[in-house]
C-alpha cells in the first residue's frame, strides 16, 4: 500500500490526465450501428463541441472513419475502455449495463483540481473483519445518471464504531480490491452529497484494512457525464467519518 501522500498524489494525477474526469464534455448512447458525429443539426451523435461533423462511429467495428476517409481502430486503454485519439478530442466507448455510449473528451481543456482533504487521523485506519457470504448473493444498487443494477455481493467489512457494529458491503471491485461506497452524516456538507468511495486494503486471514484517510469523491463528482453507484442500506452510516477527501475545490 503506498504511503498516503502518495496515494493522494497518485490520485491527483489520474484525475488530471488526459482521460480522467477533468474534460468530459459529452456522453451520448450510441444505437450500435454506425452513426456520423458531429456538432452540426445533420449529425446522428450531437456533440457539444468540434465540428458540424467530426466522423462516423461504428461501435461493432470498434473504429472511427474521419471526414477524409481515414479510418482509425479503437484501441483497449488501461481499465478496459476502447479509445481512440484524434488531435484535439479523445474519444471513448463506454458501456454500463448493455448499453453503449460515445464519451468525448476536449483535449484542449484545463485540467486542474484542488483536492481538498480532512486532516490525517491514524483512528480512522481500521482492521474490519473481512468475511465471506456462506452464498453469494445478488444486490440492487442505484446508480447516478443510469439505471438500478445488480451487483453480487460475496463479503462483509465488520467493525465497532463508538459501541456501534458497522457491516459494510463490498458492492464493487476495483484492481481486484475491493470497493466500499459509503455515505455519512459529513455528506452533503463537508464531503459529496452523493456518496465516497473507499478500496480496502490488505485483505488476509479475514480481516481487511478500511483506511478511511483515503476515501475519495466518485467521478460525479467533477462531471455530469459519468454514472456513479450509490451506496446501499447498510452503508449509509449514521455518524461523521472526518477523514479523506472533502467537497472538491
């Protein structure tokens, strides 16, 4: 696990990359035949910024064809996504739930953030009983900006806070740890409303580390054109966590 100060610099770094959260402008559901995009009233795919038209998407194909005829071949990015770069615009197919959407990118925004944080408390690092389901079982889990979906749930987080028993639900996995999305009563004021992300850490002999200090800001949080799942029941927690990541600058 990298120190904290480099997990946050890490951090920042993604957030500002050329595809990170910083410089979306569209997100548009693509029918998943080939379609002209564009800015332009004739253009299957409206876009917000560019030119009255852009190309020609095909989704199947996996490749964009430019005004003059050249074709280019989305490429698979780190994460999984397929991309391919034009000279101002980075362009993404993105697809949640069976449905396939064109993500636009202007390369030509500022990206900068001002990530602002809680104070580092060591009393917010808690080894939480990591515990297996006896059976794995489904999850609904509401997303902001898309539809209700289904997760499978196969282990708990367990912890006392102030005399409290705490289980929380892994509902996601990210890098093959797992993802924690929480609310507590510092949403809404201190930190984003919606909810804060949290990877565990460290998972062994069924205890896991819950590192509060690094909890974070979902992407919904910098943009209108990302979907971000919201927690579920068990972790909307009814007490402040006054650590990790605030309401961005």
């Amino acid at each position: 696990m990298l120190p904290l100060q480099a997990h946050r610099a890490a951090r920042l770094d993604a957030l500002q990359a050329e595809d990170g959260w910083l410089n979306l402008t569209d997100r548009v559901e693509l029918s998943g035949a080939a379609q002209t995009v564009g800015s332009g009233q004739g253009a299957e795919v409206q876009i917000s910024r560019g030119p009255e038209l852009l190309g020609t998407i095909d989704p199947k194909a996996e490749t964009f064809q430019l005004e003059d005829g050249e074709t280019l071949q989305f490429q698979r990015a780190a994460g999984g996504l397929l991309q391919v770069r034009l000279t101002n615009f980075l362009l993404e197919i993105h697809e949640v739930d069976g449905e396939i959407a064109l993500r636009l990118r202007d390369l030509t925004l500022p990206r900068h953030a001002d990530l602002q944080y809680f104070p580092e408390n060591p009393a917010w690092i808690i080894r939480a009983r990591w515990q297996a389901l006896e059976v794995p079982r489904a999850q609904a889990v509401d997303q902001k900006g898309g539809e209700t979906t289904s997760v499978t749930l196969t282990h708990t987080a367990n912890f006392t806070h102030a005399g409290q028993e705490v289980t929380l639900l892994a509902t996601h996995w990210k890098g093959d740890k797992p993802m924690f999305v929480i609310r507590d009563k510092t949403s809404g004021v201190e930190t984003y409303a919606a909810s804060r992300f949290l990877i565990g850490e460290d998972a062994s002999d069924g205890e896991i580390t819950l590192d509060f200090n690094r909890a974070f800001s979902p992407p919904c949080s910098f943009t209108d054109f990302a979907i971000c799942p919201l927690p579920p029941r068990e972790n909307i927690l009814p007490f402040r966590i006054e650590a990790g990541e605030r309401l961005p600058a």
